[in-house]
C-alpha cells in the first residue's frame, strides 16, 4: 500500500490483533489512557535516579528494553487515538505549526520559559 | 523525499524546531520522560470521572483539544527516542510481533488476563 | 513524642532511614516526583482494564500488594514535601477549606463538572 | 479525639465532603487512581525542565502553588486508600520495616542500585 502512513499501518495492524483476540471490549478511551500511561510510567522508572547527563546512556546499555518500551507507549497511542477518532499525524503537523507561533525562535531561545511569561 | 516514514519526519522536524530555540540542553531523556509524562496526564484528566462509555464520547465534543494533547504525546514520544537513538517504527513493529506469541489468539481470545496467568 | 503526629513521624523515619543509607544525593524533589509518580503508575496498572465496579473488588483479592504501594506512595510524597519543606498535613487541611468553598454543596451536589462550569 | 490520627481525621473530612456533595459515585478507585496520578503530573510538571539542584529551590519562589499540589496529591490518596479499605498508617510502617530489611544500610550505602543487584 503504497500511500499508506506507518502510524496508518500500525493502527490497522493493532485493529486486527485487538479483533483476533477479543480486546476491543476492554480498549475504551479511559482504559487506554491508563495503560499508556503505565507504560510511561515503566519508561521514567530507569530515569528516576540518574543524573540528566547520565539519562543520555541509558538506550546503550539497555537497547533492547528502552526500544520495547517505547515502541508499547507508541502502540497505545495510536491504538488511544483510533478510538478518539484523531488522525495522530495531522494533529502532530498541525501542533508544529502552532508550537512555531507560540514559540518564535528569536524570543524564546535558550530559555525554557513558558511563553506567557514572555 | 520519497522514502522518509513519517515518524522521521517528524524527528527531523523536531531536531530543526529545539536547535533554532537552543533548546537541546532541556532535552535529556530524563526531561523528556516527564514531559512525556505530564501530557500524558493532561489527556487522561479529561477521562477521570468519565465512565469508560461515557470516554468514547470524548473526542467528538473536544474534538480540537484532545487531538492536540494526542499531537504533543507523539511529539515528546518522537523526541525521546530520537535522543535515545532508538528508530521508533522498527522497535514497534519488532513489538507487534512479540506480542503476537506472547498473547496467542486462541489462548487469550475474551480475557485480559496477564500471559503467565494462563 | 505525645504532639509528634503521625505525618512527621513517618518524615522523621524517612529522614534516617536515608541518612544512614546517603541516599540524600539522590533524593532531588526533580527525582522524587518521578518515583512519586511511578508508584502511583504501578498501583494504576491493577485497574486500567477492570471495570469501576471490578476496582472496588481489588483490595480484597491482592490487600497485601495494594497496601504495599499505596505505602509507597505516601512514603515517596512524605519525603517529597520533606525536601520541599511543606508541611504535609496544613497543607491538606488549607485545601480542604478551599475546596468547601470552590464547590458548595448546594451548587455542586451530584455533578463532577469542573466548578468554572458553573 | 485524642486517639484519632490525621491521617485518619483527613479520611473522615473527605468521607463528609464527597457524602454532602454526592460525589461517591464517582470515587471508585479506577477514577481515584487517575485522578491522583494527574495531581502527581501537575507537580512534575514544575520541575520538567529544571535541573536537580533548581529544584529544591521550587517551593520558595511557588509556596503556596507547590503545597497545594502536595495536599492534592495526600487527599486523593487518602480518599483511594479508604476505598480501598487499606490503613494507610500501618501499610506505612511496615514498608518502612520491610525496606529496612530489603536495603541493610551497610550494603547499600551511596548506592541507588536496585537491591537485586546486590
């Protein structure tokens, strides 16, 4: 499929295996936010006592685990999103455009300000 | 540019975003865990008293906000991999797989119970 | 210690318990949160695909897991408002005045809308 | 009452608050568990973009922000432990004797080594 996105393609991929198995009768927007964010959660657990500087080597020691990680957050969130009914790349491009806006480069930059305070 | 996925597109988008605001020296996984976090939070508050059918209803009546807190998750889900090193899609569609025989449609079929459980 | 209530109590424990360990490097308010609100995520994962009514039942199948992170989340918040110098148990007695008032009785009885609503 | 403890005397305040407003309908600890893990966000997020040592400097410019968080994140605890018929005193002071155990000061000191790596 040649004009198919891959955050297209996981969904239909997460659609077909949550119908396979039954699932979709526990895969409520509620529910799904919550095991999205347990799988944050499992994330940050290997950051809470390293250093910022030290946070960086994490993926070299533990590859395999922080990918696995981060590919379940992403899966439940395209998985969340289908069930909001949100096209998560057009929501993702369009909050870019908004970010640039609220965020012009030449008055935030080098500061981590929230941009009321600008 | 033909090849580029949209996950590498947006980390491309992204790297060119936080270094025209200088603002890698926020960007450490651990920073970028508990901003991942926090807007994970900011979608599941919408849910909290919510019944889980009552969750379905969400996206049609916030249509705009909850599509832009879905945006901000994949986006901070995308900037922390990319400083993890980590390719997103790979490590999602390796996790597809493994869930695959972890969760056997003909075992688990109906039940949310976890794998060990059977 | 007769005035000693059982808040500074378990502050003052917490304190020894990790300077006898010089666990106090670690122990930044940053960090602190991030364990804070992995705790709060693990005792989180029991309900994410119970229904509301199922989550009631949960304590009575797993007291002794539940107990145990419920402890861990209040130890991890004791030490927290410790390293922030709050006192815990005014400040809960503050918010529960400001919340009598945020949402009368009258005004609010039956509805969880947000008080600005009304 | 002079037995009664604060943590106990927060229980009976919140039980009172939610009765007068009919709101038990929607404290099942599903919601509960959320709504706490939102409050927990809603300190984090202050710190996301801090270092460590800015940190502990949090609750002297944002006193009265940064404690009614604290007390946000203690009443909904309370509010879930009681739902969960868990004492959340004594759940305290046996994790406290059980992590005595699990970290002997003299084989963890200045480490914060997961004990199974001991």
């Amino acid at each position: 499929m040649p004009n198919q996105t891959d955050l297209m393609m996981l969904r239909n991929k997460l659609r077909d295996f949550a119908t396979a198995r039954e699932w979709d009768q526990f895969h409520s927007p509620k529910n799904l936010s919550m095991a999205l964010m347990v799988e944050v959660a499992e994330m940050m657990e290997h950051f809470q006592w390293l250093t910022e500087a030290q946070s960086f080597d994490l993926a070299k020691q533990n590859k395999d685990a922080v990918s696995e990680e981060l590919a379940d957050i992403l899966l439940y969130l395209v998985r969340l999103a289908d069930k909001l009914e949100v096209d998560l790349l057009d929501a993702a491009l369009l909050k870019l455009e908004k970010n640039a806006i609220k965020y012009p480069a030449d008055r935030v930059r080098g500061s981590a300000k929230k941009y009321t305070e600008y």
